[in-house]
C-alpha cells in the first residue's frame, strides 16, 4: 500500500510540480522563496500522501496547500497586505507574450473585490470547476459559481461588452 502512495505522490509531483510554481511565484515575485514555499507545500502533500487517491482530481487540493502556505507566508514575514497577493496572478498562468492579455484582465477586474479576481484567475487561467473553486475559498459550489457570473457579468456591463 505505501508503494502506492509512493508512486502516486510521484506521479502527482511530476503533473503538477510546474503548475504549483508558476502559482506560487505569481503570488510571492521572488523566484527563490518561491522554490521554498514550493518545497514546503510538497513536504506537507508528501505528510498527507495517504489523502492522495486519484492524482487527476488532485489540483485543487494542490492550490489549496499551496495558497495556505503563501498565506502563512505573508502573516509569518509581514511584507505584504494579503490583498496585494492576486494582482499579477495572470502574467505567469498565460504567459509573458501574452501580456496585452493580462494587462487587459486587470483593467477590466481592477473594482472587483480580491477574492472574486481570484475566484475568476482560477476559473479562467486554472481551469478549476466552481466545485474545486469552493473549496479552495471555502464556499459552496453554487457561491462560486454565482460569484464568478456576477464577477462577469458585472465587467461586461461596466466595459458594453456583448
């Protein structure tokens, strides 16, 4: 049974090693603490590895630990206000040559409440299901889903979109 458990951790580490970082660097900035932060949400995954079942249907979880260790993070060192943590979350999820594209995500959610632009950065850059979104931020899946709608339809009236 370990040797499972094992090989699931490994499987999952490998499948979602890139995704955690890119995650957590967009949070933190800093490429070293990021690698730290990383470090610490796999020992903690790696500790818990008995939950791991289905490898799959792993990375909210992941997103989970890992959004809880940068908090733990921030409250730990002070730096920032824990608003600040979402505001350049979609640079590293889309990629730098698509920039226009981020710049223009944070035009159109600058009025929305942080916790909403990072229910739409999961949504939207993660592929995370309002199930998963819930979750992570502790809300039934129906309120997510009717935040992420309100979030949206909110943007699109403001901006006349279609």
């Amino acid at each position: 049974m370990n040797d499972v458990k094992e090989e699931l951790f490994e499987e999952l580490y490998r499948k979602y090693y890139q995704m955690s970082f890119r995650y957590i660097f967009s949070k933190v900035k800093n490429y070293w603490i990021a690698e730290d932060l990383l470090s610490e949400v796999f020992i903690k995954i790696y500790k818990h590895r008995d939950e791991i079942c289905d490898v799959n249907k792993s990375k909210y979880w992941i997103i989970k630990i890992a959004n809880n260790t940068i908090i733990d993070y921030y409250r730990k060192n002070n730096k920032v206000k824990l608003d600040d943590i979402v505001d350049n979350e979609a640079v590293h999820e889309i990629g730098y040559d698509n920039i226009l594209v981020r710049d223009e995500f944070m035009t159109l959610t600058q009025n929305l409440p942080v916790e909403v632009k990072e229910m739409l950065v999961m949504r939207f850059f993660h592929d995370l299901k309002f199930k998963d979104i819930g979750r992570i931020m502790n809300l039934t899946e129906s309120s997510a889903k009717n935040k992420v709608y309100n979030a949206v339809r909110t943007v699109k009236k403001v901006y006349n979109y279609n």
